[in-house]
C-alpha cells in the first residue's frame, strides 16, 4: 500500500505542469495518458505484491513464479 501511495504522489506534477486549463474542474481531469500511466504503475505494483505472495505463501522460486 505504501507503494501505491508514493506512486499516486508521484503524479502530482503531471497535472501541474501541463499547459494552463480554463477551469477547476478541468484542471483535476485527466487525459488518457495519464490514466495508462497510472494504471500501469497499478498494475505493475499488483503484480509485484502477487510475485511476492506466491513467493512467500507457496514457497515457490522467483523464477518459476515469473514463468
């Protein structure tokens, strides 16, 4: 969780330094490319935090985990 709370911070200066927008509400909206970034990160964290588990709890190798 801490993990996703740094990536979503890490986001803040994406929306602060686009051009300038008319309105508060545009201002807060994202475009696509900046939902596929985060969700990118999401899932890589997610996938991350799955390896782990799988690793941990099942008492499986990296390796095979990943394959």
């Amino acid at each position: 969780m801490a993990g996703m709370a740094i990536g979503v911070v890490g986001f803040i200066p994406i929306p602060l330094t686009t051009p300038p927008r008319r309105s508060a509400r545009e201002f807060l909206s994202f475009h696509g490319r900046e939902l596929a970034v985060m969700g990118a990160a999401f899932c890589s964290v997610y996938g991350w935090i799955l390896l782990r588990k799988l690793v941990n709890e099942n008492q499986y190798s990296p390796m095979f985990a990943m394959a």
